[in-house]
C-alpha cells in the first residue's frame, strides 16, 4: 500500500517520537543512580512532554482539509505505519543499551539528531499559518539537547 501523508499525520508522526523521547527518558532517568545524571534526564523528559503538547496543539489547528484522508484506508494501515516509523527511525528502546550513562549518552545523541533530521523534513510540509516557527523552535531546543548531551560526554570523558 502506498502512503500519502497529510499535515494532521506529520503532527501525529512528531508526537509519537516525543513520546517516545519521554519514555526514552524516564527509563533511562530510572536506570542511573548518579542525582546529576538522574536530574538531567529527568529534564529531558519533561522537555519531550513539551514538545508532544506543542505538536498536539498544531494539530488541533488544523482545518479539515488537512486533516483528511488522502487514501482509502478501510483498515486504518496509515497509522501503524506512521506509529510504526515513529518507533523504528527516533528513541526505539531496543536498540537503547541502558547499562552505563555512556551509552545511555550516547543512544540520546543518535536520537536526538534523528528527530532534528525529521522536523527539518517535516517544516517543508508544514505552511506558515499552521506553526512552521514552532517547528523551528522545537529544532533548536533539539539543538540545545545535543549540546547539553554533548557537554555530558565531553565531561565523561575527561
């Protein structure tokens, strides 16, 4: 079956990887016993939380037109492909290793730079009226998360 994605299914595709990046988060926040690192991801997960709230208010917004179907889909396959890309490309918890703060770290930073990847795609198919700066927002708050991780593993490393 081929897909043909509307604005409300971007906005859907978003929220699941904040959720994802939340639980992501919050799983990692429980895994670690160092309160820095604990505080740390603790915050990070709340930022995801934002980040849903944010997509989950775009996507209210939208007129009808864009959030109808632009495929026959009887069986509602659309949207476990997109649930589904949402948990394979950003924050798939099976191929996160929890067992040191490292690659804890590290599996974060990947994650990360895949969701910056994704909105950048995602922006282009977004017009301006819908919240194309919240977009760009959220981009540099991920941006910031790579730089806040990246300092983390600078200071591990040392």
């Amino acid at each position: 079956m081929a897909f043909d994605f509307n604005a409300d299914d971007i906005f859907q595709i978003a929220e699941q990887i904040e959720e994802n990046g939340a639980l992501f988060y919050q799983k990692a926040s429980e895994a670690v016993t160092d309160e820095h690192y604990k505080k740390l991801l603790t915050e990070l997960s709340a930022m995801e939380v934002d980040h849903k709230k944010i997509f989950a208010a775009m996507r209210a917004d939208l007129a009808g037109g864009e959030k109808g179907a632009t495929v026959f889909d009887p069986m509602d396959e659309s949207a476990q492909y997109l649930k589904a890309l949402a948990d394979l490309r950003v924050f798939y918890e099976k191929q996160i290793d929890m067992s040191s703060i490292k690659s804890i770290l590290m599996s974060a930073l990947g994650a990360e730079k895949d969701s910056i990847v994704f909105y950048l795609g995602m922006k282009d198919l977004v017009p301006e009226k819908l919240g194309k700066e919240k977009i760009d927002a959220i981009i540099d708050e991920e941006k910031n998360h790579i730089k806040l991780i990246g300092g983390e593993l600078l200071a591990l490393g040392k």
